[in-house]
C-alpha cells in the first residue's frame, strides 16, 4: 500500500519536529507540558504543514492514550458521540485524545457538544485550525483550552526536513543522490514554510529523475519544474488574506515602496486583484489625502487599467500607484477629521440644523431672504462669518491642517482672507 513519503517520514520525537522552538525547543513550555504527561486541552493554531498533527501524534504516544482523528470539514457530531459511546468498554486507562484537525469548520452547536466530555476529562481535546481561534473556536471551548501558534517555518528550518528526506530516500533506494545546492535550496524556499510541501516535491523528483549508474542526479531545472508556483499561504476570507491587505497599507503608510511591492506581489500572486486594489484606493485618500490631492485621480485610473487588463498585465499599473503612494508625502488629517465627526453624530451630537442653511425650497418660495443665509460669493474674497455648525457643537474643530505643502499653503489663504475680514 502507497504511503505519502512526508508520513514516513513523520517525526515521532519532539526533536525531530523542525522550526518550532518558541514553543518545542529545550525548556519551551509546550515541552515542558508533554514531558509531565499531563496534557490539558490544547488548540493549535497555525498555517499547514508546520506540524500540529505531528505534535499530536507524539503527544497520544508519550502520554499512553488512544488517539482518535476527525477532521472538521467532514465530522459530524455523530462521530464525536461514536467516540463517546464506546468510552466505557474500551480499554484506555488514561483517557483519549481526540485530535480535532479545522476546527473552525464546526458551528457552535457542534463545539458545545464537546464541552460536556472534555469537562469530565474523559476526553483530551487537541483541536487545530489555520484561523485565528479567538474568531473562529466558540468562547467556552477557548477557556478551556491552552493555545499554541505553530508559525510558518524558515527556509532553512525547512531544508533541514529536506536534507533528511534526501538522505532517507538514498538509504530506500540505495542510490546515491548528486543534487545542486541552488536546487535543495529552491525547494527549502519555494514551499512557502510547509514542509509537507517541500518533502513531496523530494518524492516527486525521485520518481521523476531515474538512477543512471546508480545515481540520481537533481537539478534546479528539476526543482523549479516541481514547485512550479510558490506555495505562499493565502485564503481570501482567512487571517492571511486580512494580514496581507495590513501589510500592505502599513508599508505605503510607512512610504516603503519596497515593502509595498513585496506585498502587493504576494496579493497578486495568490491572484486577489480586487483586494489589491480596494486598499491601493483606500490608501490614496486615508494615508497622503490632501498632502497630494492628485494621488487620488492618479490611482482611481491605475486601478481601472489593472482591473480592465486583469493579470499579469494588470501588476504593472498597480505597481505604479503602489510606488507613487509609497513616495508621496503623507497626511492623515482627512481620515482624522472625518473619525471625529462621525464620532460626534454617533454620540448624539448633532442638533437643528442652523436656520440659515436649512432647504429654502421647505418654506416655499420666495422666502430665501427672510432665511437670513449669506450668499458668500457676493463677499469679498467670496467668505462671509456665518455659523455653519449646530448650535451644540459651535467652535468645534474637526479638520486640522497637515504639515504638507498643500494643506499649508490652502491654511495661509485662509488666514490671509480671513485676517482681510477681521477675523
């Protein structure tokens, strides 16, 4: 029967499990609680590939329980209480484990059915999850449960899974391996961090290139042509699509056009075009604003030609207006003032409109004068003093001017017309 080499190859001690020191490394508190035997419920979170099934199985051998899988995306709370049901006749003196893989893909009735049994102790559970649990894993579970992040592993944490599975399928084969360093490298990096991935392209590559003289050669033509496309983790409704889209506006904000261009690639990559282009348009109006009123045509009519071109054309304009963004001078007072005023309505402070500026056309016609509105263009310098604000919120300040050229430059006029006035 066909066996996946990256199960082979699974680790069954904690030393073997790569990139997760914070939490696995010598004196690491994860350790530390699987090395006491006892393991409450835990939750592991983190993207595929970084080895949270694996930590469970040694968890389930080193404590001496029995371990049951079921994973989310199929299980139904039949299964849990198929498990339950046969808790009293089996043979399991220190309980079970009950390895929960997506749990995110349960509903909240079907994560209450578990409080009861994990609440006795007959039952450990060890759920995982891709997603943020605090989100997705309903509130009870969570305090009852530890959390663990299993983080997306380095390259070279990854090539070191690799080296040894190059050495396991020398052993198996009993054939000598000559691979490019540039190749087991390429392989180490392309996997985007999921080791599963890197040590199946290391079974596709053995099967592909055939033992001549007893050896078998690698090439990095080879590796490219097995990891074709990055394997970058993304979900266009999970926490990497909302971590990327982060990035990315933070790094225009920051006016890094380099970071910028890394994760508007990583977007485009993953082929979200329309979030790309939501916060590139989100970020010409929040992030530069009025410190260069003109990034917001610019970049409205770079998106449009990325939307109509579609990809890959369409990177080429998107990059423009991410490097214009990135390099124009910033100013946040749009998105400030507009935060505080929509703070004020939400608090109730909004009061009659002042007479002068309600719809003369309500009085019928004829009445514009009698409404005592002051037509500021008929005013030298075309301003007037008139209150604009409801009577609550008079002398109240909103906008305030950036330290930008612009912004500046429209302050003074009108302080110059005002100053003319009087005011």
């Amino acid at each position: 029967m066909y066996q996946p080499l990256a199960d082979e190859l699974r680790p069954r001690e904690l030393s073997e499990v790569y990139g997760q020191d914070h939490i696995l490394g010598e004196g690491a508190i994860l350790r530390r609680i699987i090395e006491s035997g006892t393991v409450p419920n835990l939750i592991f979170y983190g993207p595929s590939g970084t080895g949270k099934t694996t930590v469970a199985n040694v968890i389930a051998e080193k404590t001496n329980r029995k371990l049951f899988k079921l994973n989310a995306t199929t299980a139904s709370t039949a299964d849990i209480k198929g498990i339950v049901s046969q808790l009293d006749t089996m043979l399991a003196p220190n309980g079970v484990l009950l390895y929960l893989d997506e749990i995110q893909s349960f509903n909240k009735k079907q994560q209450q059915t578990l409080l009861e049994h994990i609440e006795n102790g007959k039952i450990t559970l060890i759920a995982s999850t891709t997603e943020n649990p605090y989100f997705y894993v309903f509130n009870a579970i969570l305090s009852r449960s530890t959390i663990f992040e299993f983080k997306s592993l380095t390259p070279a944490a990854v090539r070191q899974a690799v080296d040894r599975a190059m050495t396991y399928m020398e052993r198996k084969l009993g054939v000598t391996v000559e691979a490019d360093e540039a190749a087991l490298t390429h392989i180490a990096t392309a996997c985007g961090g999921d080791v599963r991935k890197a040590i199946n392209a290391v079974e596709v590559l053995f099967t592909a290139c055939a033992a001549q003289d007893g050896t078998v050669r690698i090439t990095l033509a080879d590796a490219e042509a097995v990891s074709q496309k990055s394997s970058m983790h993304y979900d266009r409704e999970g926490d990497n699509h909302f971590d990327s889209v982060s990035a990315l506006m933070k790094s225009l904000r920051g006016s890094d056009p380099d970071a910028a261009l890394h994760y508007l690639a990583r977007l485009l990559e993953a082929g979200d075009l329309p979030g790309a282009c939501r916060r590139i348009l989100c970020s010409a109006s929040e992030d530069i604003g009025l410190a260069y009123p003109q990034a917001v045509p610019i970049v409205k009519a770079c998106v449009d030609a990325a939307l109509q071109l579609g990809l890959p054309e369409g990177r080429l304009p998107l990059a423009e207006a991410v490097i214009l963004l990135a390099t124009a001078p910033k100013s946040n007072s749009v998105v400030t003032a507009i935060d505080r005023a929509m703070r004020d309505v939400k608090q109730g402070k909004a009061g009659p409109i002042p007479r002068e500026l309600q719809n003369v056309h309500a009085d019928g016609a004829g009445f514009e004068r009698e409404q005592g509105y002051l037509y500021p263009h008929s005013f030298p310098g075309h301003w007037v003093r008139q209150q604009y604000l409801p009577d609550c919120l008079v002398g109240t300040t909103y906008y305030e001017a950036g330290d930008n050229k612009f912004e500046q430059a429209c302050k003074a006029y009108w302080e110059r017309i005002k100053g003319e006035r009087g005011e």
